[in-house]
C-alpha cells in the first residue's frame, strides 16, 4: 500500500507540473501575440458635433441618414433628395437629404433596377452620378463588377468592370442599359464617374496588383473616357492604334477611389491609392503615363521600397501626396458661399491612416488658381469613420458618407 500510495502521490505531482507548464506554454503564447491595431469600433452618437478648424471656425457635423450598409457614393438629386450606393449591393434614396423639404428619411426600399450579381470581393454596385441634363432626361449613370466564372474561393471569381445608366422614375431606374463593359480580369477594383465641362464622361478603374495598368489592352489600371452614350470620342489619345483600347485617357494607375472635375479650369483629378504610402492625387491629362506599378512613392505592405525611384522618364508626378496611406476615397472641390472660408478648396475622403483602423477622416487642401498645394488640414478624425465620399450638395454644404456597417450620410455646416 505504501508503494502505491507514493506512486500515486508522485502521479499527482507530475499531472500538476505538467498543467502549470501548459498553463505557462499558454500564458507565454498569449502574451507573445501582437496587440489588436487600432481603437476598439465607435458607434455614432445622435449629434450633432461640434468642431474648431483651422479655417471656417466653428462648424457642425449633423447626421442626415443612418443604417447605410457601407455607403460607397452619393449623387444629389435637384429637389434635394440623394442617392447613395451600398458598395456591392443596393441602390438608396434619402428623401429630403438637405432638410429642405422637411426631415430627412432613409427610404426603406430599394431603387428598383440595378442588375443582380452573385456576393463577390469587389463585386456588385459601386458608383452614382447623374447626367447633366438630369432636370430633363432623369438618367442616372452606374458602374458596377459583373460577375463571371468562379474560382476555387467563392469570395473571388472573375470579373468585369461595367457601365450602365437608366431613368430615375423615383422607385426605380427603368430602361437600364449597358453602355460599356472591360474585359474580364480577375478579381475586382473600384471605380468613379464625373462629367467634364464638354459633356464627356470619365470613369476611373484599378489595378492594385500585376501588370494590368500598363498593359494598353486592358482597361484596369486607367482612367476611360467615353460619350454619355458609352461610345468613344474620336480625339480620345489612342484611338486608331493597334492594341491599345481606345477608351483609354491615361494609364499607370493603382486604384482610383476618387474622381472630380475643377470647374474653373476643367481639369479632370483622381485620388489613388498607393500600396504602403504612396497616396496621390493627380491631374490626368491625355495619354499620360503616372507610373504604376513600376514608379510608386509607396512601399510594400512587408516595408521594403517597390522601386528604385518615384519618378522616372516620362512619368507624371503627384499633384498631392500622403505619406503615410490616408486611403483616399471621395473627390470634391468646394464652390458654395454657406463654408466661405473653405471656397475653392479640394476635400478628400481618408479611410484610414498609415494603416491604421478607425482614424479616418477627412483632408482639406488649400490650391491656388494654379492647383498647387498651399497648405492641408485633417479634419473629422475625432468621429473615428472610415470616409468614403465627400460631395457639395445643392444646398452649398458638404456631406461625407461612412463606411461603416451602420454608415451614415453626415452634413457639413456652420454652426449656430
């Protein structure tokens, strides 16, 4: 029995020494795992806020709608109502947008039209804007990745970039049409739309990985520019050249999330996406080259640099750059009288920066009459959003979209 009795008593020991050691082994794993990046999710309150600027000095950010599932773009109707794209998804209407015709409601149904498309990465609705003619003709002008063969991972399969456009008859867009389709590619990028002063409609589309943005027979990695009817002008720069597409303006690009016209002097910007910094803001001009993938301000996501130089021969440089990554979306200029302080100024959209989640916001460029670059302000990093449009509504304020899973169109206003 005493035997037994030892054995057993040495049995236990050596279970008890076995457990705090994988007790220990675990304590020491999880403590050897890296921190979560970034603030824990913030949840907006009802508002408003208020905020200093450097600038327009007092200002408040009212919230409008609410219950947007990750709102990618935003086109003001005339009688101030808004359309807003769920990113991949649906189509919304929020009556009365800009309080004018009483309060501001998110219609609980869909804008009937938007072709269907199998759940994707990328895939699905992406851009809004209106024709310029909106007041007569109703059309409203769409982009969105259509789906094609599937691979082995069911969040991926092949795709193409496509535009549409159909007639707003206030619960639906009816006639829809197909105006342009690219060629297939793997995997999908987003893309913009604005209309130039001449009537021509630029379209912007990515190409984060590969070869694909100088590859001339591909329209990924460019910014297009058609005819409101989807036809290509004939002075667009590669027309008539054997393998090139000729609804190429410009080449080199990343992935380009914002995209505005200067009104006074009609150039045409876009904001990119560099990978780790790199971040741009460019004025396109016809048949130039900016670069991508091989002359980048940005590194790899692993840090090392992806090439010897930024620039080079025959390249475009940046109009603006941020270093680090401010993940640039929405594009506007501000040209109303309500935000005088901030009049002419160029806004742009920050998911989030330096890789970092929940500190987006919202940048503010000063240009001159030359578009260079006086001076910038970040602003609305306190709401901790990724900001995914910025557009001037018919009232001469601002509005942002969040892009969140409860996202939000916010308003831009002095404060009382």
């Amino acid at each position: 029995m005493g035997d037994f009795s030892m054995s057993r008593r040495r049995s236990r020991v050596w279970i008890a020494s076995a457990v705090a050691c994988a007790c220990a082994a675990t304590i020491v794993g999880f403590a050897q795992q890296p921190p979560p990046i970034g603030i824990a999710p913030v949840t907006l309150s009802a508002g408003p806020y208020a905020f200093d600027t450097a600038e327009q000095h007092r200002i408040r950010v009212v919230i409008v709608a609410r219950g947007l599932a990750h709102p990618f773009s935003l086109a003001f109707l005339p009688n101030g109502d808004a359309l807003v794209t769920e990113r991949g998804a649906r189509l919304r209407l929020v009556h009365n947008a800009t309080g004018a015709g009483g309060q501001p409601t998110l219609d609980p149904e869909p804008v009937a039209g938007i072709p269907a498309t199998p759940a994707f990465r990328g895939g699905g609705l992406q851009e809004v804007a209106l024709h310029p003619q909106f007041a007569t003709n109703r059309l409203v002008y769409f982009t969105y990745n259509k789906a094609g063969a599937a691979g082995q991972n069911p969040n991926q399969r092949q795709s193409a970039v496509t535009l549409a456009r159909g007639r707003f008859e206030g619960k639906a867009l009816a006639g829809v049409e197909e105006l342009f389709t690219g060629d297939w590619s793997n995997g999908a990028s987003g893309s913009r739309l604005a209309f130039g002063s001449n009537g021509v409609l630029y379209m912007t589309t990515g190409a984060p990985f590969g070869e694909q943005a100088q590859d001339m027979n591909t329209v990924y990695g460019k910014v297009l520019r058609l005819r409101d009817d989807g036809r290509v002008p004939a002075d667009n720069p590669f027309v008539g050249r054997s393998g090139v597409r000729p609804e190429v303006f410009s080449l080199g690009h990343r992935d380009q999330l914002g995209l505005t016209v200067h009104g006074p002097t009609g150039s045409v910007l876009t904001a990119e996406h560099g990978p780790n910094g790199g971040d741009e803001v460019n004025v396109i001009l016809a048949g130039r080259n900016y670069g991508w993938p091989t002359f980048t301000f940005g590194r790899a996501y692993e840090g090392p640099r992806i090439g010897d130089s930024p620039l080079g021969p025959g390249i475009e440089p940046p109009l603006v750059i941020w270093i680090p990554s401010i993940a640039p979306t929405g594009l506007t200029f501000y040209t109303g009288d309500r935000l005088p302080a901030w009049k002419g100024n160029l806004f742009v959209g920050s998911a989030r920066r330096g890789e970092v989640p929940r500190t987006g916001g919202l940048e503010r460029v000063v240009v001159n009459d030359k578009l260079e670059e006086l001076r910038r302000e970040t602003l609305l990093t306190e709401l901790h959003q990724r900001i995914r449009d910025v557009r001037q509504g018919p009232d001469g304020l601002l509005y942002v979209l969040t892009d969140e899973d409860d996202g939000a169109l916010l308003r831009i206003e002095p404060a009382p």
